[in-house]
C-alpha cells in the first residue's frame, strides 16, 4: 500500500484520533474487498476451465460437432451474457 493514500486521507499532519481510526477502518475495507474480488476471480477460472474440459470431452467422444462446441464457447464466454 501507498502511503500517499494515508496522507491524501487526512486534512492535517496531526489529525483527530476519530478520524484517524475512520480512515483506518475504511482502507481496511477497501482492503478486505479487493482481497475477496481475487478470490471470486479464481473460482470464476476455475469453473470455466471446468466448463471447456467438459465441452472438449463432449467434442472428443463426438456427443457434439465442432460448430455446437463453437456456440457453447461463444455463448458462454460472450461479456454480454452470464449463465
């Protein structure tokens, strides 16, 4: 962490004890979420790495053409969309 965020938080060199603690408290929370965001991103990987295999698995064993594994890709990967 920067410390020019904890200067940029505060009015003064000596600020109020109360404030101090608030500013604290509030890049902890900063904190806590971008630490839980990078959690949810991995399980989000991992779930579409689980996705493909499947998908590949189904292509191989030819329960699917290649243009079904192409729209199950595209669908499913597509910004727009969230299954």
């Amino acid at each position: 962490m920067n410390h020019s965020i904890y200067n940029n938080s505060f009015n003064s060199s000596h600020p109020n004890i109360f404030n101090f603690i608030d500013v604290l408290k509030n890049i902890q929370t900063d904190t806590y979420i971008a630490l839980q965001s990078q959690g949810s991103r991995k399980i989000m990987v991992i779930e579409k790495e689980e996705y493909i295999k499947q998908k590949m698995k189904e292509l191989e064993t030819k329960k699917i053409t290649q243009i079904e594994f192409v729209r199950h890709m595209s669908f499913k990967f597509c910004p727009a969309f969230k299954l």
